[in-house]
C-alpha cells in the first residue's frame, strides 16, 4: 500500500520536530487560518498568532533535542496524534524537558487544528486510549455539536 501524500506531511513534520527544528515545522505545515488549543483553551487563531506566540520559547533555547514518540496517523480522516517529549537548554544553560501530547487535524497538507495537552488532560486522555484512537477525538467534538445544537434548539 502506497503511503499517502497526508502520511508523508506528517512524517515530515515529525522529522523537523526530531531535527530540533520547531518553527520550520510549524511555517511549512500549519495553515493560516488553523486554530490553536491548550489543554481544549484557545490558544491562538491563525498561523500568526500562533508563531508570535512560540516564538519566545524556542528563541529562549539554545539547543533542542526533539523527541517525538508514539506517532498514530489515521489517513482517511486526516487525524494525527503524537507525544512531545522534547528535551532543550537556555543560552543560560538551563535544562527543560516538554511533557506533551499533540492532536492535529488536517486538510490539504496543512494543520488546520492542533490540540495540544500536557498534566492531567493529557494523562485522562492517554488512559482513554487517545494515542491508539485520536479518532476518538473527533467522535467527542462532534457529540458536544450535536449536544450544543440539540440544547439551542430546544431553548
């Protein structure tokens, strides 16, 4: 089965992120108009202001060393999901390691939602089974749409 042009944007993706290289990923991938979220707050709305709002963090280390795991890609509905593990150090010398995981849906070889989560959402949604099934994710989001439509009709 030939891999498709989906698997291969996040697999590139991936390799930027393990090279240490943040920013590349997230100019080339992410549309200009996706959404940003933390732990299911919004975070950032487009491209720019999700840049400008990275940008002080990854400026703030001196060196990165990406470490991405648990890599799940659903083709059919360009769903994706991986841990963020990323080790980096400040000018100052200052150690930090990243304990995350990241949802990304996807349309048209560009990120148009990521989910990012870390602490205690981020460990619910393991133990939910989102690293097997980020398709998961998905069937949620639109149950809470239907519970919302439901709720404003009937208001």
């Amino acid at each position: 089965m030939e891999k498709s042009v989906f698997a291969d944007c996040v697999n590139t993706q991936v390799a930027l992120l393990r090279a240490g290289k943040p920013l590349e990923a997230f100019d080339q991938f992410f549309a200009g108009d996706g959404l940003m979220f933390a732990n299911d707050v919004l975070f950032a709305t487009g491209a720019a202001e999700g840049r400008r709002k990275q940008v002080p963090f990854i400026a703030s280390a001196a060196s990165i060393d990406g470490a991405i795991t648990d890599v799940k890609i659903i083709d059919d509905l360009q769903v994706c999901v991986f841990r963020n593990k990323t080790s980096f150090c400040t000018a100052e010398g200052v150690p930090h390691r990243i304990d995350g995981m990241c949802w990304q849906q996807w349309s048209d070889g560009k990120i148009v939602e990521e989910r990012y989560y870390d602490g205690n959402r981020m460990r619910l949604l393991i133990t939910q089974g989102i690293l097997g099934n980020p398709d998961m994710m998905i069937k949620d989001y639109k149950r809470d749409e239907l519970d919302e439509q439901g709720a404003l009709a009937h208001a």
